[in-house]
C-alpha cells in the first residue's frame, strides 16, 4: 500500500469513527461472582449450550465496575508480581477508555503489551489490548492481500448486536472483518461482555500447518493498530494457535482484546487465563 494510499486509508478511518452513533438500550449483562485465580470460567450460553470457544464461555460482567484503590501501571519488560495491574491506552488512541485493569497470580510476565506465560513454548498462554486500525484480509500475505474493518464498523451487524442477549449469536454476517480472513473459516460471532462493557466476541484459529516463512516477511498479521509499548501489527501468531477475540464496544473505536492458547497449554493455565480475563475492567474514568 502507498504512502498516499495509507494516507487516505487513514482519513476515512477517522471518518468513519467520527461518524458512529452512541447506542443506547443495552440489555443488561448477568453480574459475575468474584473468581478466584485459577477457577474455570463462569457463565454459559443460552439453553446450557456452551461457548466452543478455546477459553471456554464467555464471561458476564456488571455494565457498571468500578476500579478500587490504585493498580500497578503494567512494566513493559517484566515478571510480574501477583497482583492488580493497569495497562493504559495506547498513545494515540481514540478508543473512550483510560485503561484495561487485571488481576494476575505468580508466574505471568510482561513484554512489550503482551502478557504472558511461558511465551515462545508449546504451552504459551497470553492476551493482548488494541486499537485496531485495520484487519488484513490475509494474514498470511498481509502485504497484496487487501484490508477490510472491523465487524463492529457494518451497519447491519451494529444494530443487531444492541438487541441481542449476551451469549446470543449474531445472524448478521459481514463480508469482511477478522471472522471471514482468508485461511480462518467463518467464525461464529457473540454477544458478550467483557470488563464490564458490552463486546462482541469470536474464536479464531491459526492453520496447523502453517509455514511462516510462506508468509510475507514471515509474519502472520491479523491487523494493523496501537498496541501495547508501541506495537503497531498484531503478528504474535504460531500454527494451531486459538485466538478468542473481544470487540469491547467503546465510543469512537473498539477496544479489542486477543486471548491466545497454544495446543499444549495445560488446563490449569488455561483456568489462569479464563480468571484473569474475568477479572478485567475496563476503567473509562468515569
């Protein structure tokens, strides 16, 4: 893409994000219990049918958390103490938040907006929080492949999530956006919540037998954005990695938390993940 291609890119991103209407008449969220680190997630689908999502259901939350006391601001390269952290806004962000507030026990790190545990091995289990600029339509060749937007950017989809339940599945189907990129398969797109704000929510996978060196510069890019420490791609990709995504819906832009487990994650890391990802808020300063 050109410099002047990018260039306008931009400008019709900021357009498009000036131009998204506030929404009211958001169904009220089911309120969490406290969840203690190491537990298995809370919460199920509607019916009893369970999220087939790599972390299990999706968490509730209240629509309404508040941030007590003050939590750690999260090290850019650290082993982390067990604790409450902060992981601020990125520079240049739009998104209507101050910052994404967890609780980790022993045993997790930090580096450059990623956190994780056991990272680079078989069992890796992490999360990251974005502003998303752009989706690569291939993430494989993300430099030819074209871009689309977010699934929260379509009309239709945008209305139909305001009416839906949380753990309802969305009917609306996009012709872009990250559930439809190439080499994916159609994701199954919900209604969800996370850190006490509504957010729409999809399970993505990398291919097992993907060769990274088949990929441009050897990266598998799912977006392009503002990330933690600076990140501005999303290439934390292995074969076979489960990726479940959160779109939290925040004025101007989305929010977007990536959950990520490797196929050899034990379960008890995993009951980590699912109890920090419950323990988020999503602190908008108000």
């Amino acid at each position: 893409m050109s410099d002047s291609d990018e260039d306008r890119f931009a400008d019709v991103v900021a357009a498009r994000t000036a131009t998204r209407r506030v929404r009211a008449g958001l169904a009220a969220a089911t309120v969490v219990g406290l969840l203690v680190l190491g537990t298995g997630m809370l919460g199920s689908r509607d019916a009893g049918r369970p999220l087939t999502m790599g972390l299990g259901p999706v968490p509730s939350a209240p629509l309404q958390p508040v941030v007590s006391g003050s939590p750690t601001p999260l090290p850019a390269r650290a082993a982390l103490d067990p604790g409450t952290y902060a992981m601020r806004r990125p520079a240049g962000s739009v998104a209507d938040y101050e910052q994404l507030v967890f609780t980790v026990p022993a045993g997790w790190s930090s580096s450059d907006g990623l956190v994780h545990k056991h990272r680079g091995q078989p069992g890796e289990v992490a999360f990251s929080a974005w502003t998303v600029q752009r989706v690569h339509v291939d993430p494989c060749r993300w430099r030819t492949g074209g871009v689309t937007w977010l699934e929260l950017e379509d009309e239709a989809l945008h209305e139909e999530f305001h009416t839906k339940p949380p753990g309802a599945m969305l009917l609306a189907r996009p012709a872009g956006g990250l559930a439809n990129q190439r080499g994916r398969g159609p994701a199954e797109l919900v209604r969800s919540a996370l850190g006490g704000e509504p957010a729409l929510s999809m399970e993505l996978s990398v291919p097992p037998d993907l060769d990274l060196r088949d990929c441009d510069q050897g990266q598998f890019r799912s977006w392009e954005g503002l990330g933690g420490s600076g990140q501005v791609a999303n290439t934390h990709h292995a074969p076979a990695q489960v990726d479940t995504v959160y779109l939290v819906d925040l004025d101007r832009a989305p929010l977007v938390v990536d959950v990520s487990t490797m196929p050899g994650a034990t379960p008890s890391d995993v009951a980590e993940l699912n109890a920090i990802v419950a323990s988020m808020v999503v602190d908008r300063g108000r």
